[in-house]
C-alpha cells in the first residue's frame, strides 16, 4: 500500500472517529438519562393527581408554613456558621505559619468522614438528657448543674452538629481558592501600607468570594436534603415530616407528596445560585497554587494552633470518643433489647453496594463516553440530567419510587407487578443508580477526554471494528476512571440514610438501616460497631481529596 493511500485512510477512519457518537450509543445515553428523570415524573404525576382545594389548602397550612420557616432557618444559619468557622480555619493553613499546617489540614477536612447521623447520634448520647455529661454531673453531685444544660434538641442542636460536620466544604473550597490567589497582590497592597485585615478584605476577599460562596452553598444544599441529624434532634424541616407523613395513614402521602413539591422548588433555587457561582468560580481560576507564608503569627502561634485543635476536639475526638464509650460500657441502657448485631447486616450492605456500583458503572458508561466524545447540545443536556438525582433528597426520591411501585404500577400493570417491585432488592439499587450516577459519569468522562484518538484511528487502520477498537483500546484507558467512580460509588452508597430506610426490601437490614433501629429503640451501645465501621469506610472517601493537601 502506498504510503499517500495509508495517510488517506487513516485521516479517514480519523474522520470518520470525529463524525461523532454513532446512533446507538445516543440512544442509549439519552435513554439512562430519561431513567433518571423518570422519580421526578413519577412524582409531579402524583401530585397531579390530589384534588386541587385539598392541596391548595395543604400548602397554605400553618404547618407547611412552620415547615418551611424552620427549614429556611436552619439552612440559614448552618451554612452562616459554617462560613464563620471554615474560612479562618483556611487561612490559618495556607498564609500564615500555624505549626504542623499540613496536619492540621488534614485534621480540618477529616469530620466530612463523619455521617452526619452518627455525629447527631453522639451529640444526644454526650449531651442528651441522659448523656454522658449530665450523668457525670450528677454523680459528683452537681445535678442543679445538669438540669441547667442548654437541650441539645431543636434548632440549635440541629445547628450545632450540622455546622461541626459540614463547615468542611467551606474550607476546602476556600482553601483551593486561596491556593490559586496570587499572593504578589497581598505584597503590592503592603507595600501601600495596608495592614494584613485591611489587605484580605479589600484584596484577598473579593477573589476568594466565588470560592466561599460555592462551599456555602453546598453546606446549604447537604442542609436542606439532611434527614437523619433533623430527625434524631427532633427538629421539624422538610425531610423529617415528609418521612413521618409518608409512614402515617390517611392524607399523609399526599401531605408528603406536596411538601416534597416544595422542598424540590426550595433546592432548585440552591442549584441555580450553585450553578451560577460555579460558572464564576471557574473564571477565576488559573493561576499558579500557592502555599507561601504571607503572615507571621508571632509568638502566638502556638496559642493559635489551639483553635484548630477545639475544632477537631468537638469534630473527631467527642464522636469517636463516644462510639468507643458505647462499644465498651455495659448497662441496660447501652445494650440488650434483643437486637444484637449481626455479619450478615455488614454483609447486606457490602452486597447491596457492590451492586450499586457495579449497575452505576455501566450505565455511567454510554453518557460518560458520549459526552466526552460529543460537544452537542443533546450531549450536554444528558449530562446534565444525570445530575437531576443527585440533587434530590434522598427521602423525595424515595417517596416518588414508592409511589411509582405501589401505585402505578398497581392502577397500570396491575397488584402482580406492584408486588413484585415495590420494596425489592432491584429498586433499591435503582435508587442508589439515580443518586450516584453523576459521580461515576465525572470520573469516567474526565479519562474518556484524556484518551488520544489518534491511537484509535491507529486500531482501526489494523483492521479492527469500532466495537474492537473500544473494547482493546479505549476501555483499558478509561478503565481507572471506571475504577474511582465505583470506589464512590460504594463509599456513599454504604453510608446512605433515608433512601436506603424508605426502599429497602423486607427483612434485609444493613448496617444503616440497623444503626437507626437500635437509635430509634434507645440502645446506642448496639450502634458502637456498626457506626465505627461507616466512620471508617467513610474515611476512604477522602483519600482523594486529601491528596490535594500535599503541597501545603
């Protein structure tokens, strides 16, 4: 073959490669993307269907009013607090010389391995009523003392630990931001004679603005989907009384079914002002990472050092502290009850998670590789719905897969089907596909992008199909991609609440699902292990974030 008639082919199986996806991989994406939609269908379908007076008068009620104040105040000052703590904290560790700043980097990202359920769960038995405090009070005779103590239920409780488990996604979007700041600007401004506070708030603030406001809103949007902290604080948000409601009789579905309408309209506008900063975040990136010293602390900085230390004190040490307490005591009120843990728990939740990722993982693939592969409008909007799940709360999703099983399935296909789906092991993991999906589809799509098509092209020109093209090259390429996203995949789903508590098949308890039985029944000591267990499975999560830490 002459070598101009080699060149020709080759640019055109190049050609033909840059033709874009072929029809049947289209469909298959926009397919797994209207799978993902179809809870939320599900859902305003059920909420069509309730009779437009009684509705109307629902959503006018004091409760959804209470509901709904409460759920806006809650989100309004974790993610206040969250900012206030997690900023300094990330100032601290890139401009100034806190000794052991990489320690206590790590230190200050770790409490996002903590479920925020097992830190409420910790809180209640530390500083409950009957918690550990007030026991100790009482026994050296202080009980005017314990019967003092500010409760831990309610709002501030519920903001308490919110704030102690979330203010993480402030500082590592801050930090990150910080880390891309030019810190020869800090220098020009000193040179002006501004001091180091008048410099970062006229210099250093309003370039690492985007960078705080995108991890508050994330705070914001983990608070308003939070169930498990509201409900073992006793503090009625959205997704506490949409879970009581959606287990009562009568109206209780409808009211659950309309609340979730609302609590859907209060995270899209989360979405939106996320969508929006992001946008701006990204625009403001670019610049060299920079971990330089810009401020001495002196003398004092060993006493400063004190204040990452208090954090991580309320934030690891109490938490861990009590598990380990209640895995050790003994008493009627940390054991017994019969409900005693079992292997097969663990097991359940391994299998289920091994399931989900493995589900996930392939139906990630088509969009991730089509997206990759394709700048098209359609191509971008599959993606983008995959993200559609993942922005649901959990107790929402749930309500609108209980609704598609046990009553469309029921009026459409007939009781048979209803059976057959409605708590089964299959919707379950479904469930668990819809909310995780974008995790996989982002790990594989970033290798998608990095695979050389010329290589490609090269397999072709020797004869193999496109299918033989994909399967000998471009899988063993994305095939590390594939890898994280399941390892995600896993890790979340292992750990899922209100999901896992609405859908999960009957008579198979995991882990989660058994940590709020025994929670629910008093017996904390049973949840030692179990919580411990997620705690550190929890902790591999991090890994990857924490990898970013090295250059401090």
């Amino acid at each position: 073959m002459a070598p101009s008639t080699t060149v020709a082919r080759v640019r055109g199986l190049l050609a033909s490669d840059d033709d874009g996806p072929r029809t049947a991989l289209v469909v298959l994406a926009a397919g797994v993307a209207a799978a993902v939609l179809s809870p939320l269908a599900w859902l305003l379908i059920s909420a069509a269907s309730l009779d437009g007076r009684e509705a109307l008068s629902l959503v006018a009620s004091d409760t959804t009013a209470t509901v709904l104040a409460n759920s806006l105040a809650l989100v309004a000052l974790v993610t206040a607090a969250s900012v206030a703590l997690g900023v300094p904290l990330a100032v601290l560790t890139v401009q100034t010389n806190l000794p052991f700043r990489r320690f206590w980097t790590v230190v200050a990202a770790l409490p996002l391995v903590v479920p925020s359920y097992i830190g409420a769960f910790a809180y209640v038995s530390a500083f409950g009523p009957s918690g550990a405090l007030p026991d100790l009070l009482r026994e050296y005779g202080l009980g005017a003392v314990a019967s003092a103590l500010p409760t831990v239920y309610g709002l501030g409780g519920t903001t308490l630990v919110l704030t102690l488990f979330t203010y993480p996604y402030v500082f590592l979007t801050t930090r990150a931001s910080l880390l891309s700041f030019d810190t020869t600007q800090l220098e020009a401004a000193r040179t002006l004679n501004q001091s180091y506070p008048q410099a970062f708030r006229r210099v250093i603030l309003p370039q690492i603005a985007p960078g705080v406001t995108a991890g508050a809103l994330l705070v914001a949007l983990y608070t308003l989907s939070d169930f498990g902290t509201p409900a073992i604080m006793r503090f009625d948000v959205f997704t506490r009384v949409i879970y009581v409601e959606l287990n009562s009789f009568g109206v209780g579905r409808a009211n659950a079914t309309l609340l979730s309408i609302q609590l859907l309209a209060v995270t899209a506008v989360i979405l939106a002002l996320e969508s929006r900063v992001s946008a701006d975040t990204a625009a403001g990136y670019g610049t060299p990472s920079s971990a330089k010293t810009v401020v001495s602390l002196g003398p004092v900085r060993w006493l400063v050092a004190t204040v990452p230390a208090l954090v991580s004190l309320f934030t690891l040490a109490l938490p861990v502290g009590i598990l380990t307490m209640w895995l050790v005591r003994s008493g009627p009120g940390y054991s017994g009850g019969g409900l005693s843990f079992s292997p097969e728990f663990a097991i359940n939740s391994a299998y289920v998670a091994v399931l989900a990722a493995a589900v996930t993982v392939l139906v990630a693939l088509p969009v991730a590789y089509y997206s990759g592969r394709s700048n098209s409008l359609l191509s971008k909007a599959v993606e983008r719905a995959t993200y559609i799940g993942y922005a649901m709360p959990g107790v929402v999703l749930g309500l609108a897969l209980v609704f598609f099983s046990s009553q469309w399935l029921r009026d459409t296909v007939g009781g048979g089907a209803a059976q057959i789906v409605y708590q089964s092991l299959p919707l379950l993991v479904f469930a668990y596909v819809v909310r995780f999906l974008p995790q996989a589809v982002g790990a594989t799509r970033s290798s998608v992008l990095g695979v050389d098509r010329d290589l490609v092209g090269a397999a072709r020109l020797l004869g193999e199909s496109p299918g033989g093209a994909f399967r000998r090259v471009t899988l063993p390429l994305i095939s590390p991609g594939l890898v994280a996203g399941a390892a995600l995949v896993f890790l979340t789903t292992m750990k899922e609440l209100d999901t896992t508590l609405i859908l999960h098949p009957t008579g198979f308890t995991t882990i989660v699902t058994y940590i709020w039985r025994v929670q629910e029944a008093g017996y904390y000591g049973r949840a030692a292990l179990p919580a411990l267990v997620l705690v550190a499975v929890s902790g591999l999560s991090m890994v990857p974030l924490l990898k970013g830490s090295d250059d401090a």
